[in-house]
C-alpha cells in the first residue's frame, strides 16, 4: 500500500495559525521577499496563506523559502 505524503506530516514545525515570512517564491514577482501571512490550511504538498497583500497563493515548501516567525502559542 503507498503511503500518502502530505505538508502537515513532512514539515511538523509549520502549523495552521503561524505567521510566516516570504524569503522568495517561485514565477511570483507580486510576492515581495519580506511579506507576511498567516497558515490557513494545507492541501497535499502544498501550504495555504492568507498574504497580508490580499492573496492566497499557497507556498510550495519544496520550492518556496519561507520563515516562521509566529505561532499561535507565542501570540497568548
């Protein structure tokens, strides 16, 4: 049976709730390095963030380069 990988289970240390920092995305000049956003959910390899500009583009951790700067428990 092939085991399913998905973002929540290859990259535990990003959860829904986090603020995270773009470092650079991929074909996507309209997402400055530097902008914020906040985990929203994920779907298969790919993590979906409310941007602070008004998108919802996903980051694609294998290609993207992101920072978590907040979680949920930091912000108690």
């Amino acid at each position: 049976m092939k085991q399913t990988i998905t973002c929540e289970s290859k990259y535990p240390w990003v959860k829904v709730g986090d603020r995270i920092r773009l470092i650079s995305m991929k074909d996507e000049p309209q997402m400055p390095e530097g902008l914020c956003g906040t985990v929203s959910f994920f779907y298969a390899v790919q993590i979906h963030v409310h941007w602070e500009n008004g998108s919802s583009l996903a980051l694609i951790p294998e290609i993207d380069k992101f920072k978590v700067i907040k979680t949920p428990d930091e912000n108690a």
